[in-house]
C-alpha cells in the first residue's frame, strides 16, 4: 500500500498481517478519493476503524487540515504511529487507542469528513452511525466501507446516504449530512 497522490505521495504505508486485517484496496482507495477530492482541503478528518490509518493519511496528504485516528487494536495503533512518522503527517494528527464506539460517546470534537471501516462481519456500522451524526458538523461527509450485500439506513441523525458504490465485493456507502 502506497500513498496515491498529495504531499506524502508514494510513501509507504505498512498494514497488519492477519486473517482479520482488510485493508481498503488500491482500487476502493482510488475510487474512494476520487469521489469525494473536492470535500479535503482544510477539512477535520476521523478515521474510524482505523487500521493502518491509510484512509486518514491519504486524506491529510490531499490537504485536510487535522485527523483523528481511532483503533482498539494496540498493534493498529503502532502501525497507524509509524505510517504518520514516515509520511510526516504526524504533527496535525492524533491517535487513539481505544474503542470506537467509547470514543465516539466520551469525544466533543466534531469532523467534516468521517472514514468507517469496521470489521466486515459485524453490526458495528449500525451502531457507530447515530453516534457519528452527533460528531459532524453541518455539511460533512461520513463514508462506509463494507460488504456489499449488507444494506445500512437511509439516515442516521443528520445524516442521510447520498450515494453507494460497488467495487467486487465492497461497497462504499456515502453519507452527506443535511438540516433536519
């Protein structure tokens, strides 16, 4: 995995081994970004889920201001703190250790552009999504990654799916968040 494009352009980005490890593939990578590369510049970015943190670091190499990264997995959190010191896009980020769902109950900060990539297999997208809706801020974007033949709601809170997307076997479900 490499960095697509942006200031830490073609720097590396390590990934866990595993069963359980799914990182986004370049093409879903590639897709994804393409989708929303006008909705980076300055914006406060949450990488949810977030592995090695490559959807955070794209992000913060494309030009957005800040990115909270937030994994429960202790070696996650080694790889995302690695990944940040080799692109040097660690000084407008920060790392948390702990689970995703806490975290979204116990934070006060509110982002423009959230990634969700939680383990496949799970219900936690559900859950995770009418807590995100109270986190973001008026015209924010929440983008889900997972199976594509697991169906999410039409809205969470304030926010209400604009689009989805399938690559293979992953689908990107996009959230834009509108005045209720």
């Amino acid at each position: 995995m490499r960095v697509i494009t942006g200031a830490a352009k073609g720097r590396k980005i390590l990934t866990l081994d595993g069963e359980d490890v799914r990182p986004t593939g370049e093409r879903v990578k590639e897709a994804l970004f393409s989708i929303i590369q006008f909705d980076l510049e300055g914006r406060s970015v949450l990488d949810l889920f977030a592995g090695s943190g490559q959807l955070g670091i794209e992000a913060l190499s494309r030009g957005a201001k800040s990115a909270v990264f937030v994994d429960q997995n202790k070696k996650a959190v080694e790889a995302i703190k690695n990944n940040l010191t080799s692109t040097q896009l660690e000084k407008n980020s920060i790392v948390k250790n702990m689970d995703s769902l806490s975290f979204l109950m116990a934070t006060k900060d509110v982002f423009d552009l959230a990634f969700l990539d939680p383990p496949f297999n799970t219900d936690l997208l559900a859950k995770a999504l009418p807590l995100l809706s109270e986190r973001m801020a008026a015209g924010s974007i929440a983008v889900c990654e997972h199976p594509k033949e697991m169906s999410l709601p039409d809205k969470a809170g304030n926010l209400k799916c604009d689009k989805e997307y399938i690559y293979g076997r992953t689908k990107l479900t996009i959230y834009r968040w509108e005045e209720v």
